[in-house]
C-alpha cells in the first residue's frame, strides 16, 4: 500500500510539474504552411508505361521551327555562361534520324548544321570553318563542350522513348518541395518515378538503371526524363514545360536539355511544329562544303 502512494505521488508531482516545463523548456514558432495540391491521382505502372507508349506511337516524325539558348559551366568549373538565345530548327523521323539547324543571332547566318541517323553523326560550324563527323558515342571528351554535342541528345530529349514488355519497370511515389520564387509559398508535389531497368548482363542479377521518368501526380503527365550512362551515372535530364497545342496536337512548350557530367544545358523552345510529315532522306544529310577540313570524333 505504502508503494502505491509514494507512485501515486511521483504522478501527481510529474502532472504539476508538466505545465511548468511546457512554458520553459518549449519555443513554438509559426513555420510556412505547405500547399498540396486539390487532387492526387492514383495509377499503376502498367498504367503509365501505357501512357508513354500511346504517345511515342503518335509521332512518327516532326519538323519543328525554335528558339535555342545555351548555357556552360557550373560548380566544378566554377563559373557559368550563357549565350544569347538564337533561331533554328529541329527535324526529326523515326527510328534515329535527327537534323539540328541553329542561326545566329541578328545576322541570321548558320551557326551550325548537324545530323544522325542513330549510329553516326556529321556537324558543320560555318563561322569556324569546321566539320565534324563519327559515332554517336563520346569515347574522348573534347574540352570544348560543343565537340561532345551529339544530334541523338536531342532525339533522345524531344520524345520520351517507348517502353517495351520486356522491359524490368519499378514504381515509386515521393514528393518534391518547391518554393515559389515570388510568394514564397512552399509546394508539395507528389510525384510518380518510373525506373526502367536492364540486367548488367543476360545472365547476371544486377540490375542498372536506363532510364526514370518523373510524373506529376496532379496530372499524371510526365514532366521530367533521367536518362542514364552504363557507369550509372545521370547522362542526361529533359525537362518538359507546359503543353501546348501544335498542330491540333499536345506538346511541350519548351524542354530543357541538361547534360550534368558535361555541365552544358539547351533550353529549346518551341515556336512552330508540324507533325508525321513524309520527310525525305535528303532533309537529314548535312553537306560538308568543299575545302572545309573535317576531324573525326569518337
């Protein structure tokens, strides 16, 4: 008996004493409230990779006319540059032709002229009086970030490439915050990933990541695509911008192209666009003009 009340008193004594402590020992302060949005979507990984393929199979080819804005360097070279945003255009057939066209600014010359069939590439810089032709494969990094410029980045980054059934596919949910450079308010997005997968090798376990496409859980449109080297490395983000409607057809209004171990990234946006049009195979070869030395890149 004589021990239930001397515990029956250490409780009472903890009670009284609680209040005390709150008002001390305890600083409340007002934090931003985060903001979720109005509606979250459900889906499956099925469901998704069904998603992409629909719309990877409603583009057969595309002639689109931009605007490129280019920008180097970064944390490891310690300064950043960007240039002043000039004309071009983007034409592009399945399955890997791609021809990249760029102007220069006011005087509306050409600035570059590239082209790949998938396998190998040719670029013309005009104003340098250089050709460069190769695989499409970076096996010695140039210095100079346009020497490792590659025309299949950009057919890479324009579609979101289909997923096939054999295909390893993991889901996950997360969240991204994001702060509103001019309010201030915090946002919380749900987000979907979408990891596709490849064994190592035919007869090993380990699994590598090709590629993760990034879906906003309000929408379930996909809005950023990671695309990974063999190294496991991040070889190269897309970034998509809002849809626009081009030719009675949804794209993005702009993407973003980065290529983080290079530390370059092209902004392309979209000015004009037309879609599965019968492009010739003449429109995707680059003539190199007579005289103009070539350098092989590999």
């Amino acid at each position: 008996m004589l021990k239930f009340f001397k515990t029956r008193g250490i409780a009472i004594a903890l009670a009284m004493t609680l209040p005390a402590l709150t008002g001390c020992f305890v600083h409340v302060r007002r934090v931003p409230r985060a903001r979720m949005p109005k509606t979250i979507l459900s889906s499956t990984a099925e469901q998704l990779s069904s998603l992409i393929n629909q719309r990877y199979d409603q583009i057969h080819s595309m002639s689109a006319q931009v605007t490129f804005q280019l920008t180097e360097g970064g944390i490891l070279k310690g300064k950043e540059k960007t240039y002043a945003s000039f004309s071009g255009y983007v034409l592009m057939r399945k399955p890997g032709d791609i021809r990249v066209i760029g102007f220069l600014p006011v005087i509306h010359s050409q600035a570059f002229d590239m082209a790949s069939d998938g396998k190998n590439f040719t670029m013309i810089i005009p104003p340098k009086n250089k050709a460069f032709a190769g695989t499409n494969q970076v096996t010695h990094e140039s210095t100079k970030p346009l020497e490792n410029l590659r025309p299949y980045i950009f057919f890479d980054s324009l579609l979101i490439q289909s997923i096939s059934p054999t295909d390893l596919v993991v889901l996950t949910a997360d969240t991204k915050t994001v702060i509103t450079p001019k309010h201030k308010h915090i946002d919380i997005l749900p987000e979907y990933l979408l990891t596709i997968l490849r064994r190592k090798s035919l007869d090993s376990n380990v699994l590598v990541p090709e590629r993760v496409i990034h879906f906003d859980r309000a929408t379930l449109e996909p809005y950023e695509e990671d695309i990974y080297d063999p190294q496991g490395s991040v070889e190269t983000e897309a970034t998509f911008g809002p849809l626009k409607i081009f030719d009675g057809q949804e794209f993005p209004s702009y993407i973003t192209i980065r290529r983080p171990l290079q530390e370059y990234q092209i902004l392309v946006t979209f000015q004009k666009i037309h879609f599965n049009l019968n492009l010739t195979d003449d429109q995707f070869h680059v003539k190199i003009p007579q005289g103009m030395p070539v350098k092989e890149l590999h």
